[in-house]
C-alpha cells in the first residue's frame, strides 16, 4: 500500500444516527463535534440524521401515515381546488 496518500485529518470517527440511535464507526477527514467512548475506546463524534439503520429504504419501515390516510388528503385538495 502506498504510504502518505492519506490527509493528516485522516482518523477513525463514529457516526451517530439520531432517528435509531445506531453507531458505525468509519475513517474520515470530516470536522467532528465530540467525543463519545465506542467499544472501549474514546472517539470524535459526528450525528447524523438518517442512515441506512433508519432509513424506509433499508429498514422496509414505511413512515409518514397509512395510504387510506393519503388518499383522503388528496382527495379533500381535489374537492377544494374545484371549489
């Protein structure tokens, strides 16, 4: 492996999904907010809002109301709009 390719900033960070509470640990060179201890070790901290532990594509978990209940909305917008 080549060596001195990496950026200096280059290190292990956690990210932290805020909608399932998962943590993942992967090298990055992103600005971190603050530490937080995973696996025995202390680590810089980034949160994220979704990842793939929380996201519907992944999960199968669909969010966001029931399909009647979309249709009823939709239906009431056509009502209003031919008013």
């Amino acid at each position: 492996m080549k060596t001195d390719i990496h950026p200096s900033n280059y290190r292990p960070v956690v990210f932290v999904d805020l909608a399932s509470g998962e943590k993942f640990l992967i090298s990055s060179t992103i600005e971190a907010e603050g530490e937080t201890e995973f696996e025995g070790k202390t680590y810089p901290t980034v949160n994220i809002e979704i990842s793939s532990a929380s996201h519907p594509f992944y999960t199968g978990k669909e969010t966001g109301g029931s399909k009647a209940s979309r249709v009823k909305q939709f239906e009431a917008r056509k009502l209003a709009a031919k008013k």
